[in-house]
C-alpha cells in the first residue's frame, strides 16, 4: 500500500525517494490525527520538512491526500481482483466481487478510520481518486456481466449499460464511503441477499 | 397533515385540542429554526405556553417530534397508496410504489427541509415513528410481490421473506433520510433503473 501514485497535481524533481517519504510521513500523521484537521503547516512540522519542500513536490493537501487514497483503494482493487480469479462461473465471480469488495470497504472503514475519513473526502469533493475507483468497480461489474452473456450465463436482452448501471446502483450504498458508515449493521446480510437478487435479474 | 397521533409517551389529560395546538405550533416553530437546536423552554416560549403545561401533554420534545414526524410520514404513506391504487398489474403497481416513494420522501427534503431533519433525527435515533414507517414500506413490498405470486406475474421459488428484504435492500437509499441526501443526485434514474432490475428478478 505504499508505492504507488496518481502522477497528477505534483510539481517539482521527480524525486520518488523523496515524494514517497513525504507521503508515507503523512499518511502517519493522517491516521493518527486525521487529513481534515492537518494543514500543510502542520504536516511540515510534524514530519521535519519545510512548507515550501512539501510544497516542491506536491501542489496542496489534496494531492498528498489523493496519493494515499490512491494507495487505499488499490489494495481493494487488487483483493477483489484476486477474490474473483479462481471463480468458475460468471455468477461466482459476481458474488466474490461484491463481497470482497464490501469487505474491503469496511476493513478500511474499521482498522484505518482516519484513512477512511480521506476517502470520504475523496468521494465528498470529488477528487480524481474517487472518480477513478467508480469506474473501475463500473467497469469490473460490466465485465462480469459481459462473460456471462458470453458464456449463456446471463440473459442478453436488456442494453448492457442499463444492466451495469443499475447493478452498480445496487452495490453503491456498501462501497461508497459516505454511504457506507450508514449500512454497517447490514454488512452480514445485504451482500448475499443482493447477490441473489441481482443474479436473478440475470438470469436468462 | 395535522390531525394524526402516535399516541405514545403522551401523559395528562387527553384534551386533543391543546395537544393539536401545541404540535401545530411546534411543527411551524420548527419548520423555522429546526427540531434539533429547539429546546421544550424555546418552545414553550415560542408559543405562549409555560414549559410545564407542555409536559402536561408530551413526555418530551421528542413526543412532540414524533408526532409531527408521523403525520409526515404519513402523508407520503397516503400518497404512496393513492399513486398505487389505480395501476393494473402487480409490476406497474410496484413501479408506482418505488416512484411516489421516492418523490414524497425527496419533496419532504426539498419543500420542508426543517420537517426532513426530524425524519432523519427519527431514523438516527430509532423512533418507534421511523421503524413504524419501515414496517410499513415491508409490508407494501410483500403485499405487492404476494399479489404478482398469485397472478403467475412474478416467480414463487425465491421464500417471500427474503425476496421481500432484498427489495427493500435496494429501494432504501432512496427513502431512508439518513441515505436520501447523499443520492439526491440519482433520482431522475435510480427508481426507474432499479424497478426494472426488480421485475428481471421478480419474472418468473
């Protein structure tokens, strides 16, 4: 959950070493004191760089905030991809996404609180980050479906984009971070129940 | 709007005139400065009442709440059987359901947003108004998928109970207040979207 960046809103050398410590200096500072309440100010102090350093290799907060809800959301993308692997089915692969995508949502959501205050904020103010990670869960549901038109699986008659839309819908209040924290008590149950749900809507 | 009560944590004589005077005065003085950040010493000021002859009437300002938030409620409820009431199969009937649901909860939180802020304060807190109303959006969802079962309409495989609790799974970010704000910009689509996923579901 470290290395990886969004390339965007960053000036300055190309200094990786340097943006890196910068990054993991903050998402320190962020999980124990949160991203809303720091200021650039207070980021620079606490991790023993000048305002102005920072400031060579990020253009604001926000750029550092997105690196680090960058990092987070990877990490789900690449469990959920990994859940999904070893499905034989369409129906199965469907099922997996939704749970380890749930999963993974109120991991972040219960371990790393402060870090998941930064994808609230993400989503909030729509930064990139948050925009990027809808389209990936859009297209990894697309996909989906997709195999199992292909393989007889599924029905084809409805437009593929109202199908994926819809079953993105459906997922959204157990992803999305604002809506999340409201659903948590539903966590056991919902995934399984909508799965089915939606998997009959499938059907051919 | 008015006339309703939940009967509940009311105390004193049970002179419906006064009690309707005073819930009528606290619904108008909270539509201008809301349910939250009112006191029952604000109130009794408010409206010319003294603060003990209030509790006369209502346990406390959440009595008053909730008396106020039922007749809300109720006035979506008598809408959602009136926009249902006229439609001849059970998938228009539950088309009529999901939409004047949605469009009553959304002008309550467009049109009186003083008076949504109790229904969301009913939801926070659990208020026998808010798991009333629940109840009663179930009740609707299995009444119209019983309907559908006994017309060959819909498919009776699935135990009603849970096809029923998924339904309301997916129609509740569009209802509960708590979730309704954060969708408020999905609800040209949503309903629409999701109805129809419901009745792929619900085909035999």
């Amino acid at each position: 959950m470290n290395a990886a960046s969004t390339d965007s809103s960053t000036r300055g050398p190309l200094d990786h070493t340097i943006r890196d410590q910068i990054v993991e200096a903050a998402e320190q500072h962020f999980k124990l004191y949160g991203y809303e309440k720091t200021t650039v100010s207070d980021l620079a102090k606490a991790i023993g760089f000048s305002k102005a350093y920072i400031y060579k290799f990020f253009d604001s907060k926000q750029a550092i905030g997105e690196v680090i809800c960058f990092n987070c959301l990877h990490g789900i993308e690449v469990e959920v991809e990994s859940a999904m692997a070893e499905a034989k089915t369409a129906s199965e692969r469907f099922r997996r996404m939704f749970r380890s995508l749930v999963a993974g949502s109120a991991k972040l959501f219960s371990d790393e609180r402060k870090l998941y205050d930064i994808a609230a904020s993400s989503a909030r103010e729509r930064w990139r980050t948050a925009a990027d990670y809808e389209m990936w869960v859009k297209k990894v549901i697309t996909d989906v479906i997709r195999e199992g038109r292909d393989s007889g699986e599924f029905e084809r008659k409805t437009p593929l984009d109202e199908t994926s839309q819809a079953i993105y819908l459906v997922l959204m209040p157990y992803i999305h971070p604002l809506l999340l924290q409201h659903n948590l008590h539903l966590l056991d149950e919902a995934p399984g129940h909508l799965s089915s749900l939606i998997l009959r809507s499938l059907s051919p």
